[in-house]
C-alpha cells in the first residue's frame, strides 16, 4: 500500500450531503480493517487555520464539529494506525474548491468517494431536513430558494445552500483536475437504495479491505422526514419530563427521532418548484453524465415526487 502522512486518512467521502452518506459512513465503520474519523463532517480540508462562524440559525452543531488546526484533525486517526483504511466523511468538501486544494497538497494519493443524488431531489431533501431540526425558518420550500442568494452573501453556512450545492459537474470537474480518474469511486444515490450490499462491496474493495465482510443494514442514518408543528418539535428537543419520560437514553433518542420523522406530514415537493430546479441544472446533469460515464437523464424527469430520506 502508498505511504500516508502520520495519522491521515487514506480515504475521504466527499459528497453529496442528503445522498446517503452518513449511512455509507456508518456501515464502513463495522469493518474491522476501517477506522472512521469519530467525528462525521469535521470540514477540516474546507476551512483548514480559519475560526469557523456563520451567520443565520442553527450553526451551533456544525460549528462544534468542525476541526481546522492540523493537529487536531490528525489526533481523530491516531486510535486506528492499525487498520488498513483509515477514513472520514465530510460531505460538504465537494462543494468547496479549497479543499480539493488542501487535500491535494496532503495527501495527495487520498482515494475519494463520491454519491451523486438527483440535485433537485437533494436540495428539498436537505431543506426538509433543516425543517425537522428546527434550524430553517421559512416554512415554503420556494420561498427558502429564493432567499438563498441573500442568505448566501450574508454569510449563512454551506448547509442552507440549497441549491448551490447541486451543481456536481462544476463541482467534480475541478476536483478532477486535481486528482487522477482512478482515485474516485463515483457512485449514485439509486445505487445505495437499490442494492446497498453491492456498493458496499465496490466501496470496500475500494478502499483496499475485504469486500464480503457482511454489513448490517437495517438502520437508515440522517433521515430528513418532512414538515411538522413547531411546537411538537420544541417539546421533542426540550428536556422536558415529557421527553425525558423513563426510557433509557439510546431509545429516547431513537425514539424521538422516529416520532419527528413520523408528525412531518407532508414531504413531496411541489412539481413547478421541481421543474424550475431542473431547468437550472439541465445543463450541468448533461455534462456531469459524460464525466462521470453515467447516464443520469432519468433526473431531468419532472413533476411533483415523493422525495426519500
């Protein structure tokens, strides 16, 4: 195997976020020959020596997440110097050159993995999710595009860049220009839902363990839901005697999430807001279709659908 940097990782899932990747993240983390860094989207190649702060709600999570001195970072890999693929997961690092940047320079033999989702499915996908947490205050998926522009020069953070983050071929192609073909494993979203143990078979391979070991896949991870009351959702959040009740802490916590996901009634994106999205991504769906070497026209099929996790 190539020689890494001390304590770096040898592998990197860098996007799509809401295409299924904390889910990939977790499954690797059940092979005894992968280590994954313990914290999932620490950003580091993104925002490397800076003091992470946005504007606009709901950074906290985020912010405390993110780990940008090298050192730092480094100390995520040290408990797994004995396995064969040490890897982490950051799928905004797709969306930001920078990284690609940073990446190249240190560890440039880094093996990237990539899941594409429908970019349009993807952006509702991601504001659903935000509407679960409580972290997006417009209640209208239309008017939340609309605002982005405006969010995005006020400096609110990537995760409400709706739909900026959809534009993979921009995004890929620079990254490809950094880094040979064979050094990604670039895979869809309809892959990890139609026949999960077969990617994870090519991922496993990829990264250079054993590509049978069975994986446990009846957990779905970071699952958006849909729309439900603010109130239900604050008393869910609170620590409240309701909340708390008597359960042991892992079933609260499941039990909680499954219940959000539950009361958000309404997840199927209004099909004008859908067209209008794949009106702007028409052009870089075609061009991504022939860097990847995957025919994804089926995206540019329109109309009102129920968008999954």
């Amino acid at each position: 195997m190539a020689k890494y940097p001390s304590n770096m990782p040898n592998f990197l899932i860098i996007g799509a976020g809401k295409s299924g990747t904390t889910s990939i993240y977790h499954y690797l983390k059940q092979h005894p020959d992968v280590y994954m860094s313990p914290v999932k989207d620490p950003l580091s190649f993104a925002f490397a020596g800076q003091h992470v702060t946005w504007a606009g709600p709901g950074n906290t999570p985020l912010i405390s997440r993110a780990i940008t001195a090298l050192e730092d970072y480094q100390s995520l890999f040290r408990q797994g110097s004995d396995r064969r693929a040490l890897g982490e997961a950051s799928s905004a690092y797709l969306y930001y050159p920078a990284a690609a940047e940073r990446l190249r320079q240190l560890v440039p033999d880094a093996k990237l993995i990539v899941i594409l989702r429908c970019p349009a499915d993807r952006a509702y996908s991601n504001w659903l999710h935000a509407r679960r947490t409580g972290d997006e205050p417009v209640t209208d998926f239309a008017r939340a595009l609309a605002a982005e522009p405006e969010r995005i020069s006020a400096g609110w953070s990537h995760f409400y860049h709706y739909r900026a983050k959809g534009l993979y071929f921009r995004q890929l192609s620079h990254w490809m220009t950094l880094f040979p073909r064979e050094q990604f494993l670039l895979s869809l979203y309809e892959d990890l839902q139609q026949d999960p143990e077969q990617l994870m078979r090519r991922i496993f391979k990829f990264v250079g363990v054993e590509p049978d070991f069975p994986v446990d896949m009846h957990k779905k991870f970071n699952v958006s839901g849909g729309r439900m009351g603010t109130r239900v959702q604050h008393l869910l959040r609170s620590g409240s005697p309701i909340a708390q009740a008597t359960l042991p802490k892992w079933l609260r916590a499941d039990l909680k999430n499954a219940i959000l996901r539950m009361g958000m009634r309404d997840n199927r994106m209004p099909g004008h807001v859908r067209q209008e999205l794949l009106n702007d991504y028409a052009s870089d769906i075609r061009q991504l279709s022939k860097l990847i070497g995957r025919d994804v026209s089926g995206w540019l099929q329109t109309g009102a659908v129920k968008t999954p996790s």
